[in-house]
C-alpha cells in the first residue's frame, strides 16, 4: 500500500534552520511559492520530483522525510486518545492524523501526559492493593522503560554512530569473518584488555566483573551463545564508552534510572552488532533469506539475538528487509518490542489473540507461519516460534518465551518463510489489542474498543453480547 508522503513540518523546520524565507527556499526548490506553502501545511503530499529536490537543496537524507515515524505517532496518539474515549465522543482518525502530521511535538507531548497519567493510575491501584493486603511497599515504576523503548521505538532501532564503531571494533578482533567467536573474544578479553577469565556455576548470574581483581566470570551452565554475548557486552561497553555516553546525552532522559537502563541496552545493541557485524550479518542473511536457525548457526548466536539483530539492518544505504521483533512470556506480556515495520505493538494490555504467537507458545520446537492483516489492510508475513531457557536446576523453573518476526507482504519473498505459503489467500484479521481495534465482527473480542459505542441487544444473544455502533 503506497502512502501519499506529506512532510510540511520536516520541511518548515529545515528551512528555519536556515533562515530562509518561503520565496527564497521556493526558488531553490524550482516549485512555486503557493506550491511550498501548500506543501508546509500539509494541504498537499510531495511528489517524487520534489521530494529529490528537497534531499538535495536540505543535503538531507531520504531518511528524514519517511512515513514510518509519522504513522507510528498515529498509532500511539490513537491508542492514548482511545483510553480516554469515554471523557467524550470519539476522535475521528483523520483529526488525529492531521494533528500529528501538522504538530508532531504537541503530539509527543501529549502522549508523554498520558503515559504518566497512566503510571499514576496503575500506581495508585498498586497503593490501594498494598493497603488492602497491609503490604509494606507497592511495585515501582516502568517509567525508566517506558523511556528506554520510546528512545529505541523511535530511532527505527538502529544507532548508526554505535553499530558502525562496533562493526570497526569486530574488524580489529576478527570477528568481521567466520571464526569461533568465542575464542577470539575470549584472546581479545585476555591479551588486549589484560582481563582474567574465568567460568562458574552461578545461579542465575550470567556475567559478574570484578574491577578490583580484574576478573571477569561466566557462568559455565548457560549455552554457548549466551556466553559468547556476555564476552562481547564486556568488550563493547569496555571499548565504545564514548559512543554509549554521546548517545546518553543526546536522547535527554529525564531520570537517572532511565540513563541506567539505557546504557545497558545500548550495551547489548553493541553486543548484538559486535557478533554480528553489519556488512556481514546483512549479507549473510540475504544469501540465506532470512532463515534465522541457518543465521544464529552461522554466527554461534542464539535465535533470540539474531532475530533482534534482524530488526536492526536499517543502515541509509544498506537496509535489509524491514522486520518487526517481539518477545511475549506465555502470559501474553510483551517483554521485548523492535520494529522496522509499521507493525503496531500495543502499549498497554494484551495483544490480538489471533496473533499466532500465541498458538506458538503450545507448538514448541516449530516455526508457524501465518499472514495477517491489521485493519488499516497492511498485511504482513506472521513467524512464531516457542524458546525454552534452562535454568539447569531442578529447583528453579526454566523460562518460557515465544519469538515473532515478520515483514509486511511486499518484502515476504525475501523470507524463506513464506516458501508453501499462499500470499494472496486467505489472511487472520488481527489488530493491535481489543481496546483500540477496528473491526465489527470479530469474534474472539475480549471487551469493547473504548472509543466506540455499543448496542446490548435485549432479545439477542450472539458469542460477543454486544455491537458496535
């Protein structure tokens, strides 16, 4: 589905970077001064020709001018909006989108009002359950999180500055061709860093340094893969501090413990990017078509790690197919969420049960396929699939996740999933969760949208008791 492309505010605010006035910036664009005015108010989409003049008068990247982040803003805008449906009759999705395409930082900030809105109320439900349950303290906060994801959600969860110093650094330790990873880091660790190695049985300690003594442990029990990680995490952070720290300053977090929990997921971005080089994941993973099994065999990766690394190829000039990632426990609580995509997660609440991560979580040790449609049509190339993590301890439960990837269906040939796979036929009209979705006929609705009125028929009993007007 091809979107018309309006871009006005990007446009207004390269050209006040400037200085210049609408005549002058119309005149180097070669378009009218109407044409331009149109164009910043978004009364009119940009052409193909226009919009090449305007990635070579602004010297700006195709980048900065794509939809994805304007659709993603939507879909939130119209999730936060929806949760406040019954404060008044329901917001048409036009005026929402016309409100983010023409005030996107209104928007943003409207969106950060309502999430601590949220936090609020589900800390005061928390409070009132301590209360009750005479409990000396409520669970904390998942501002810090919530930050964290928003840094990433919005940067198309690729941090170009970080992954292509990490791509150099795997150069230096020659991870940049097929080797033992392992053994590499492990020389790199001892001989460059003068770090001690050392392996152990530590619980659910996967990695523990001592500054002190210049040790650095593993824990022996975990797999191969997850130790080849937690060498490169060391080495990353050890090596692109400065990286990391420029990164940090940049996204402007607005507590500590966000910083906190940042710097430990751009570590493990620089990890990912250490084991799987750019330039040569990317290629990899074309030549294989995506097969991730073939892919985390290749580069002695868990499937976890490649599938997020997956997510992760959109470097200007090099992008890969465009695939979302999510990791949900078999509560349906999405712990992980990455996309390339417009592939909408929600936010709050469970996602669509016929979502067939779900069906993945009682088929473990095989990939479902499915091919889905969201209800604005977008249809996309559905991958599933059940990992165990061993707690090797009979007293301790292991951890249960279910992986899913995909593309949208223009790019699923490029998957080798979609081999057998009828990519015209039938497709599962899924959504993002039950409180924002569309659809009027859907049977396995758990409760009502909040910014649609309901019919309860009074002599009329069907499997959802309700219609939407």
């Amino acid at each position: 589905m091809r979107y018309k492309l309006f871009v006005g505010p990007k446009v207004r605010a390269l050209r006040a970077q400037r200085g210049w006035r609408l005549e002058a910036c119309a005149q180097r664009l070669g378009i009218s001064v109407s044409y331009l005015s149109q164009i910043e108010a978004n009364q009119r989409p940009v052409t193909d020709r226009v919009l090449a003049g305007l990635m070579e008068t602004f010297r700006a990247p195709a980048e900065l001018f794509e939809a994805d982040n304007d659709q993603r803003l939507i879909a939130d805008l119209r999730e936060a909006v929806a949760e406040s449906g019954g404060l008044g009759d329901p917001i048409p999705l036009s005026e929402l989108r016309q409100v983010a395409l023409q005030s996107p930082g209104l928007a943003r900030r409207f969106l950060d009002l309502h999430r601590a809105n949220h936090r609020l109320s589900e800390r005061l439900k928390l409070t009132e359950e301590a209360v009750a349950l005479d409990e000396a303290t409520a669970a904390s906060s998942l501002l810090p999180y919530e930050e964290v994801r928003d840094f990433f959600h919005f940067r198309d969860n690729y941090v170009d500055s970080l992954d292509r110093a990490a791509e150099d650094l795997a150069r230096e330790i020659g991870l940049d061709q097929p080797g033992p990873a392992d053994m590499l880091l492990e020389m790199y660790v001892r001989e460059r860093m003068g770090v001690d190695v050392r392996y152990a049985a530590m619980d659910d300690v996967m990695r523990r340094y001592d500054p002190t003594a210049n040790v650095l442990w593993l824990n022996v029990a975990q797999p191969l893969a997850t130790r080849v990680f937690q060498l490169a995490y060391h080495v990353a952070v050890a090596n692109l501090a400065g990286e990391v720290d420029a990164e940090l300053a940049g996204a402007r977090f607005r507590s500590r413990e966000a910083v906190d929990v940042c710097r430990v997921g751009l570590g493990n971005y620089a990890a990912g990017a250490l084991i799987m080089p750019y330039g040569r994941f990317a290629t990899f993973a074309r030549a294989r078509r995506y097969d991730v099994e073939q892919l985390a065999l290749h580069f002695g990766a868990s499937l976890e790690q490649v599938c997020h690394r997956l997510s992760t190829l959109q470097r200007p000039g090099q992008r890969g197919t465009p695939i979302y990632f999510v990791r949900l426990d078999y509560a349906g609580n999405i712990t992980k969420r990455h996309s390339a995509t417009r592939f909408q997660f929600a936010r709050f609440g469970g996602a669509c049960p016929l979502w067939n991560v779900h069906d993945a979580a009682a088929a473990s040790d095989r990939f479902l396929v499915q091919v889905a449609a969201m209800p604005d049509g977008t249809r996309y190339l559905c991958v599933a699939r059940a990992v165990v993590k061993r707690s090797e301890a009979y007293l301790r439960p292991d951890r249960r996740y279910v992986l899913g990837f995909g593309c949208e269906i223009d790019h699923a040939h490029e998957l080798v999933y979609s081999e057998g796979v009828d990519l015209k036929g039938p497709v599962a009209p899924i959504g993002v969760s039950c409180r924002i979705c569309e659809r009027d006929d859907c049977a396995q609705r758990a409760f009502p949208p909040v910014d649609r009125r309901l019919n309860v028929p009074e002599h009329e009993r069907r499997t959802v008791p309700f219609r939407l007007t």
